[in-house]
C-alpha cells in the first residue's frame, strides 16, 4: 500500500468515526491464539472508548466461556450510550455465536 492510498483510508476512517477499522477480528483471535493459556481464570479488562463497537471486546465475550475466563470488564466514554448500564450482549451484531466453535482463524 502507499503512503498516499494509506493516509486516504486513515482520513476516510477518521471521517466516518470509524477508529476499530484497523483492529480485525481476525487478527486479534491469530495473534491470541498464542496466550490461550495464560488467560485462563483471568479478569480482561478491555479499555475502550465504546463496547459496542470494541472488537477486542467483541472476541473476548464472543470466547468468554472458551476462554474460560473469570470476568470480562469493559470501560467507555462519558457520551457513550452504555454509559451506567450493562451491555445486551446478545443484541450487539456479530455476537451471536453461529456455533459452538470459538472464533478463529480459518
């Protein structure tokens, strides 16, 4: 990719508040993969500015109990609208697990 093509998707991106376009699921369950292990029994706190839109969040409660681990906190910014609330796990798109499998990479 260029530098010109690549400051064209990061302005694009910043444009449209679009800030987890680099962050893809693929990439998180291939590179967590490695720490399967060291995870188990583990609080994960996902350090976000919003859970709904958060993939690491997203893999984390979509691989909780594959995981298996202890709890799965997330933080968010004032304006968010989960602001005092618990998330709807089953209503955000893309964590209805299709099947019993844990995401990964194919």
């Amino acid at each position: 990719m260029s530098a010109t093509a690549g400051n064209r998707t990061l302005s694009q991106a910043k444009r449209a508040k679009q800030d987890e376009f680099y962050t893809q699921m693929a990439d998180i369950a291939n590179e967590l993969r490695h720490y399967r292990k060291h995870l188990e029994g583990k609080t994960v706190l996902c350090n976000c500015d919003d859970p709904y839109e958060s993939n690491f969040f997203k893999y984390f409660a979509l691989n909780f109990n594959d995981l298996k681990l202890k709890k799965l906190i997330a933080t968010t910014y004032a304006g968010s609208p989960v602001v005092g609330g618990q998330l709807p796990l089953f209503e955000i798109e893309g964590l209805k697990p299709k099947s019993k499998e844990p995401y990964a990479v194919k």
